[in-house]
C-alpha cells in the first residue's frame, strides 16, 4: 500500500470507509452515514484511488472484500472511535475516583485554619486526592509556571505569573493582636500609636515588606519591627510572650487568643483582609482543579467566619 499525504486527506472518507467495509453496500453504508448513494459511490472511487486497490469487488450478487480491506477493517473502525473520542465531551469529575496529588502553597496560618477541614473533607469525598503544601518564597511565580505549585494563596504583595486566574475564597478581617497585660491593652488605638511600640511582621520573602506598612504610609505613619518572620504562629508566640505587637487575619489570631492569653483589637484603619486563591491558566482549566478550587471556598467560608473582633480576649 504506498503512503498517503495526510495535509490533503478529507476525514470525510474515514466514516465512508468504515461503513462500507463493515456493511459491503454502498446503498446501505450510504443511509447510515447520510450519504446520497451516488455519493457514497464517489467517496468509494475516491477511496480505491487513496488506497491503489478496488477494497470491494463485486463477488455472488454482492461486494466482498479484497485482502487489503480485510486489512482496513479494524484499523478503520479504532481509528473512527478515536476520532469521536477526540470531539466527544469529557465524563464528569467523579471526585471518588479521583487519584492524584494536589500541590498548594500556603503561609502556615492559612494550612493551620484549612488543612484540617479539607484533608476531613477529601477522607469522605476523594479518599485518592493528597496535598502537599509548601511555602510560598521568591520563587513562587516559577514555581507556578512550571507546574509545580497547582495554587497558591495570595496577598497583595505576592508575585505572580503573568495573566494568573484569582478567585475570593472568603473576606476576612484583619486585628490588631498583644497580650493581654500589654501596657496599651486597655487603651483604643489611633493610627500614632503604631509608630510607639515595636511590631512583629510576617514576611514571605525575608524583605520585611507588608501590605500593613503601606495602609499605615497613606497616613504618613512608620512603624518599627522588633521581628520579621515567614511565621505567623511566630509571630503570635513572640506577642504573647513580649510588648511586641502584630496586626494578623483575625480568624488565625482568635484561634490562639485563649491559649496565648492574647488580646485582638480592631486596627485603627480599614480592616478588610481578602483571601485569595491563585492559579496559572492552565491550572485554571483543570477540572479537578475547578472542582478542588469549590471545595476550598466552600471550606474558607466557615474557617474564616471570624467573630467581631472587640469581644476577643477582651
């Protein structure tokens, strides 16, 4: 059989060629196709011109086969059902049956608040699903464009890859965080008294850069960091353990405000503190990453259901 040029080649015929090898009439391999039968007796000339060979002569009243359309006959049905499969839409997600790690990168206030009730959750939906969950760093935006980091949760400052998906996973509040005995525990703050006492601030990068110092510089207010650390639960420990300070999402604070002894007040500007979740494009398209993306928000909403702040530890 010689080779055929595949840039000219009318897909049209595969249907044609496979009906008629498997039905060996052209009238009907022509109904079921919906083909006119002078049609279907065109697309067979066209397909003995392709091949060099007649395929089906005519044998006792009817049309057999010759060797090289015996040999056709499979190759031309699979090759027909992976046509289909190619234009055939996806089953749904079954997350049961689902087996696959899910990479997240997260500071450790987020995988402390959301680890435990999204690995509960996948134990009873994805029993085949595991994440890992790493850091975020410098490199989060290669990490993120060479796939390996699925989703990452954002701030403001965080670098990102170029055109990345972001979705709201839930609005949570920021508060102002000291220990109970503190010597301004039982004062309300203004914006000046964050330039009095020194402050703990988590930095992802090591560069001691917070989206706290730029709402405190709009009012022309410069604090001082006794601590920079990628921690927030080290930043909790070192407050409730000094004078220190730190402004925090307010759904971690309060999960430690008893044990720590810790006092929550609400900041002295506007408290609004977004959770974000991030993915590359093509992350984005993932199925089972859209799925997942579902079960986080729906986990974030309750994790991050924080009480008003004036009443915590107070």
């Amino acid at each position: 059989m010689r080779e055929v040029n595949l840039a000219g080649l009318d897909l049209n015929l595969l249907p044609a060629l496979e009906a008629l090898l498997r039905r060996r009439n052209v009238t009907h391999a022509a109904a079921e196709v919906g083909l006119s039968q002078p049609a279907m007796s065109r697309a067979l000339q066209r397909l003995r011109e392709i091949f060099g060979d007649p395929l089906l002569v005519r044998a006792g009243g009817g049309l057999a086969p010759t060797p090289t359309a015996e040999a056709l006959a499979p190759k031309a049905a699979a090759a027909l059902e992976a046509l289909r499969g190619v234009f055939r839409a996806p089953p749904a997600l079954d997350p049961s049956r689902l087996e696959r790690t899910i990479r997240l990168a997260a500071a450790d206030a987020q995988t402390i608040l959301l680890a435990p009730p999204l690995v509960a959750r996948l134990e009873r939906e994805a029993p085949g699903v595991d994440l890992v969950v790493s850091s975020i760093g410098r490199d989060i935006m290669s990490r993120m464009e060479l796939g390996e980091v699925d989703l990452c949760f954002a701030t403001a400052a965080t670098p990102l890859p170029p055109g990345a998906v972001s979705q709201n996973l839930a609005r949570d509040r920021l508060a102002l965080v000291m220990r109970r005995g503190h010597p301004a525990a039982n004062r309300d703050w203004t914006i000046a008294d964050y330039a009095r006492y020194r402050h703990a601030t988590v930095s992802f990068f090591g560069d001691g850069v917070s989206e706290i110092d730029a709402r405190l510089g709009a009012a022309g207010v410069e604090r001082r960091i006794g601590l920079t650390t990628p921690h927030f639960m080290a930043a909790v420990a070192a407050v409730a353990a000094s004078d220190l300070v730190t402004t925090i999402s307010a759904a971690f604070a309060q999960r430690f405000a008893a044990s720590l002894g810790l006092l929550l007040k609400p900041p002295p500007f506007d408290d609004a503190l977004d959770m974000t979740a991030v993915m590359t494009r093509l992350r984005a398209a993932d199925p089972a990453l859209q799925w997942f993306s579902r079960l986080l928000r729906e986990e974030a909403a309750g994790a991050y259901a924080a009480p008003g702040i004036a009443a915590i530890g107070g």
